[in-house]
C-alpha cells in the first residue's frame, strides 16, 4: 500500500512538474524584464573584491586564526566571515546572471565573432552561477547546524571549490570572458567594466 | 466525429511538411540535426500511416513501430537541446550523469506502476508497448522540468531556438504523459480521448516549432577588416592588459 502511495506520488509530482513547466515557459516568454545591453550592462554590475575573497578562502590564515582565539570567539568570527563570503557569493551571482543576459542578446544574432565570443560570455556566466548557488546553498546549511552548537564550526576553505568548480578561478575567467566580449561590441566601456567586475 | 479525426489526422502531416520546409531553408541541420531527422522521419511515418491506414493486420505494426521511433528521437533531440544549452556544463561529471539518472528513474517508476498497479488493458504486447511509451514519457518530461528550472536559475531566455524545440516537446510530452497514464488505467474505453488529445497536443507543439524557426535569426559574416584603433585605445588595452596579468 504504502509503495503504491508513493509511487503515485513521485509520478503525480513529474506530471504536475511538466504541467508547471509549460506555464513557466509561457511566462518566461512572454513576461520576460528588458534585455541587457552593452550600453546598461555595467550600470548592473557590482563590484566584487576577489582578495577580500581569497583572504576568506585561505586555509592557513583561517588555522591561525582558529589558533589565536577561543573555541566560542573562532565559532562568532567564523559566523561572520560566512556572511561576509556569503555577500561575495551573492554579487558574483548577481554579475553573472547580468552578463548571461547580455551574452543571450548577442549569441543568436550579430557577426560570427560576437555570438562566439557571447557564447563563451553565457558559458562562463553559468559556471559562475552554478559555483555560487551551490556554495550558498552549503554556507546557509552551515549556519544553520551552527546554530545548535552540536557540531564544530565549519571551514570555509572547504568552500574554494564546489560542484567541481573553483570559484575564484572561475569568476576571473568570467572577468576574461567579459573583456574580450567588450574589446570587440565597445571598446571605450572596457575599463569601467573591470572596475564594477 | 470521423470527419474531425480526418481533419485532426491531416493536419499535422501538413504542418510538419511546412516546418521540415523552414528547417531546411534556416539550416537547423547544422545545429539540431537530429530535431531534423526527427521532423523527416514523423512525415514519412505520416505517410506510412495514412497509405496502410485501411491493412488492419499491417497498420498495428506500422502504428506502434513508428510510435516507437517518435519516442527515440524524441529522446535525441531533448538530449541534444540539453547538450546545446549546458554545452559547457557537459564537461563536469556529475552534469553528464543527470541523463541516465533521469533513464533509470523513468524505467523504473514505468515499471514499478506496471508491477502495482495493474492495467485494464488486454493483451502482453499492448502493454508492454504502453509501459514502454509511459517510461519515455517520464523520460521527456523530467527532461524538461529539469531545463526549464536550470533555465530559470541561469537566466538563459526562451527564443532561442533550443528553447523552442523543448517547449513543443514540453508540452506534447506531458500531454502524452497524462493521456498515456489514463489510457494505461481505463483500457481501450478511453482510446478515442486519448488519440485526439494526442493529436491536438502535437498540432500546438508544431505550431510552436513552426513559430520559433520563423523567427530570422540574422548572423553576418566576420568583418573583413578589424577597426582602426586609435592611440588611446591601444593605450587602454595596454594598461587592462597590464592590470589582467598582474593579478
């Protein structure tokens, strides 16, 4: 009885996924918000500081600071330097959503070149994405078991790859990606963009 | 009614024979080719179908057989929109296994319903014919869900032509999911609403294929001769460059 029950379940679940799916897909067509452009892509981008990013990440600095302090003074700095990773995480997703739009514009349309170098735009973008999603996910899980104080607190270097992607790596290869799509769509914006990357 | 199933029954026949016209004349081939090979073998199937329509013995054979083809392709090109979509996910492992994850959950939730929930169909063969038909329709629309949510995390848009192809795929394949499902459980008593929804669901996703690939997509050729560059460009490349290798 009860392998009937959930074997119903999960079949229900997928056909109602499809059936929500179709309507996604109606809504993302037609309700979609403006495409980016190389003109306003920048205004869209926020700064990320990938030293700040890597000095959270390095594993010695972190065992000395778990040497200096307390195990209750570690446990609340670490909290911190999560949030503060946490944010990082939250602009590098938030930059490559913004230049997977702007490569979506370009990679259907436009001289040979544009769409190829768009495309390595959006694939660059996704893989940032997917590093900073997944990590999120797994700093927010930390939190929240830290929460109980059962388990010791978490290290962060652990985060340095995800998924099989290393995010600073990776975030500097988007960065690449961004300036040679803009070497050849606009020029004059390169060095903004490097400054709001 | 029989003239409607006529009209219901031509209709996608003429349909595709217009989209394989615009697919040929946009060269998806280079892109989708299996998209392409799957509208060429459902007009020839269409075909098969219609001149043996009246061979009772002949025509069961022909119907399921090339139902089972449907399936494959449709597998194909889901597999290739997905490909083309997460061209360079596809390098990371655990990415390349979601398909055959997603093939062993359908087989296996396919054959879990057979085993318990038994079918008022009569006759081994139908059943296994529509047991194979309800895993592929599994596959289909798992395969959907999952690009539509990857889609919707990603940010990616839906005009491009990928997103096309599995939006008629999408539709069509969840449409034959639910009729499948029906049909599995009611028996022959629900043939007639289950082919003509069938049919109804496949002329909406031509439709669909039909719109997306009217749709020009401009691609010019690479400029022959680069841009001049002035001093203080070169100066600005410089510096970026500079700055890029410092790091």
């Amino acid at each position: 009885m009860i392998h009937q029950a959930i074997v119903r379940f999960i079949w229900d679940s997928i056909v109602l996924g499809g059936i929500a799916s179709c309507f996604a897909v109606v809504i993302m067509i037609f309700w979609r918000p403006p495409e980016r452009t190389v003109d306003d892509a920048i205004d869209y981008l926020v700064p990320v500081d990938l030293d700040r990013a890597e000095g959270l990440l390095d594993a010695a600095a972190e065992g000395h600071l778990r040497s200096r302090v307390s195990v209750a003074e570690f446990r609340s700095i670490q909290r911190r330097r999560m949030h503060l990773y946490l944010e990082i995480l939250r602009r590098m997703a938030h930059n490559s959503a913004v230049l997977i739009q702007l490569g979506n514009r370009h990679a259907e349309s436009g001289d040979v070149e544009t769409i190829e170098r768009a495309r390595g735009l959006q694939d660059e973008g996704i893989r940032v994405r997917l590093y900073a999603l997944a990590a999120s996910a797994k700093i927010r899980t930390w939190l929240l078991l830290d929460r109980t104080h059962v388990l010791p607190s978490p290290v962060l270097c652990d985060i340095k790859e995800v998924c099989g992607i290393q995010g600073v790596e990776v975030y500097e290869k988007l960065k690449t990606a961004a300036s040679m799509f803009f070497v050849g769509a606009m020029p004059s914006k390169l060095e903004q963009l490097l400054e709001h990357l | 009614m029989p003239t409607l199933r006529t009209i219901l029954g031509i209709t996608p026949s003429i349909l595709l024979v217009v989209l394989l016209w615009i697919l040929i004349r946009v060269r998806v081939y280079r892109e989708f080719e299996w998209f392409v090979v799957y509208v060429g073998f459902a007009v020839c199937a269409d075909v098969a179908r219609f001149a043996l329509r009246n061979e009772a013995s002949v025509y069961f054979y022909i119907y399921w057989g090339t139902d089972a083809g449907y399936a494959i392709l449709g597998i194909l090109v889901l597999y290739q929109v997905f490909r083309s979509v997460f061209r360079d996910l596809m390098r990371i492992w655990y990415v390349r296994l979601l398909f055959p994850a997603m093939l062993v959950l359908a087989v296996t939730l396919a054959l879990l319903r057979y085993e318990l929930f038994p079918s008022r169909i009569s006759g081994d063969l139908l059943i296994a014919i529509v047991v194979s038909e309800l895993a592929v329709r599994l596959l289909q629309v798992t395969l959907f869900c999952l690009l539509v949510c990857l889609v919707y995390l990603f940010g990616l848009h839906w005009r491009q032509y990928a997103f096309g192809i599995a939006a008629g795929f999408g539709l069509y394949a969840t449409t034959a999911l639910v009729a499948t499902t029906k049909f599995y459980e009611s028996g022959t008593e629900f043939t007639f609403v289950w082919g003509t929804a069938l049919l109804v669901s496949y002329i909406v996703a031509v439709v669909i294929w039909i719109y997306f690939f009217s749709l020009a997509r401009v691609q010019h050729p690479p400029a022959q001769t680069p841009p001049m560059l002035s001093a203080d460009n070169v100066r600005r490349y410089k510096e970026v460059a500079r700055r890029i290798l410092w790091r």
